[in-house]
C-alpha cells in the first residue's frame, strides 16, 4: 500500500510540475508573440475607429451650425413672389 501511495504522489508531483512549466512557457510564448502584438494593434485600431466616429459626429454637428447660422434657411428669397397681381398692369 505504500507503493501505491508513493506511486500516486510522485505523478501528482509530476503532472504539477508538467503543467507548471507548460503554464510558464505557454504565457512567455503568449506575450511575445500574441498577447503584447495584439493589443497594440487592438490600440492603434481603436483609436482609428475612434477618430472616424469623432470625425463623423463633428461633420454632423457642423452641419447643424450651417443650418442655424442660415437666416435665410426657411424664409422665401422673394417674399412678393405670392403678392396679388395687378391685372390691369402689363
């Protein structure tokens, strides 16, 4: 029975270390190639993404100042155009 015991805990040792080292050099080999390139490329698109919805949003609101600044945006350019016309005239 103690040959079993012994047996047991030398694996359990043994499987600990394997996925200790697996662990360690799996997030070294992350870091380096994956994880650190990935987020400054996730960086450089989300600042992209952020500048184009900034833009958008700026034209938006421009256009809504030109409208505001128009005074003539929804008054007619010829207010007689719609007068009464003389019929004894021309």
């Amino acid at each position: 029975m103690t040959k079993n015991i012994k047996l047991i805990l030398t694996l359990a040792i043994a499987l600990g270390i394997g996925f200790g080292i697996g662990y360690y050099l799996g997030n070294e080999q992350g870091l380096v190639e994956g994880r650190i390139i990935g987020i400054q490329e996730g960086k450089v698109q989300g600042k992209a993404e952020l500048l184009a919805e900034q833009k958008k949003k700026e034209q938006e609101l421009l256009e809504k100042v030109k409208e505001a600044a128009n005074p003539f945006s929804e008054v007619q350019v010829n207010p007689f155009e719609k007068a009464y016309k003389n019929p004894f005239g021309e």
